[in-house]
C-alpha cells in the first residue's frame, strides 16, 4: 500500500503519531516502539471506518489540537481498536509515498493507547 496523504497529529523525539491515507482507506499511526541501534520505529495501525474517518478529518484541518480534540481522537481510536482493524508496521520512516506492508496482529496483541501518547517507554536497544 502507498501512502497518499499523512498528518501528524503528534511528534516528540521522533516518535509520532499520525493519520494516514491510502487511497479511500484511514489510519491513526502510533509508535509503539524504537530501536535505536537502528532508528526502525514499529507503528500500531488502527483502521478507522467511514463515520471516524470524516471525524477525524475535522479533526486534522486545526493547526494546534485541544484536550477536546485528543479525546476524539481517543473515541475513535477505541471504536476501531479491533482485531480486524489492527495491524503492525516495522519502518525507518513514514512519508508521502512509502510503499508499506502491514503485519496482520493476534487478538492477544490489542493495545489500549491513550493518546498523546507517553514516549517515555519507548526507547528500546535491539538484544
């Protein structure tokens, strides 16, 4: 999948969060994890469906997000939050016109993210 359009909702030592496009298709992007040995970060990919699409494009057009605007952010990454809504990506970088490959998750995998998200336990060294 190619990515058409990101917006970052939030970015803080490297660590984002973000919602991106493919297409017709909607994502909120969150870091889960960084190695920096080697700068691979691994997102945590909701899918967003049609009705919290339009939402959180609303959301997106402001220039500075409010506590209210992060809790709708929040509705809408819990409604979607779902085992067939979930999926992994290992990447350096996220940019207009990455190519990226999802990796399905196992329902044991589901998180529970508040977002903004706390970076501080996401620095991480490879073993």
């Amino acid at each position: 999948m190619i990515i058409t359009q990101l917006h970052i909702l939030d970015w803080y030592d490297d660590i984002i969060t973000s919602v991106t496009l493919f297409e017709n298709d909607v994502y909120v992007f969150n870091c889960i994890q960084k190695d920096v040995n080697n700068g691979e970060k691994t997102y945590y990919c909701v899918k967003i469906d049609e009705i919290s699409s339009q939402q959180i494009r609303d959301v997106i057009e402001k220039k500075k997000l409010t506590t209210s605007d992060w809790n709708v952010i929040n509705l809408i990454f819990e409604k979607n939050n779902k085992n067939d809504h979930v999926f992994l990506l290992k990447a350096e970088s996220l940019f207009i016109g990455s190519d990226i490959i999802f990796k399905k998750i196992k329902k044991t995998d589901i998180r529970s993210i508040k977002l903004p998200f706390d970076i501080s336990t996401l620095h991480t060294t490879a073993k």
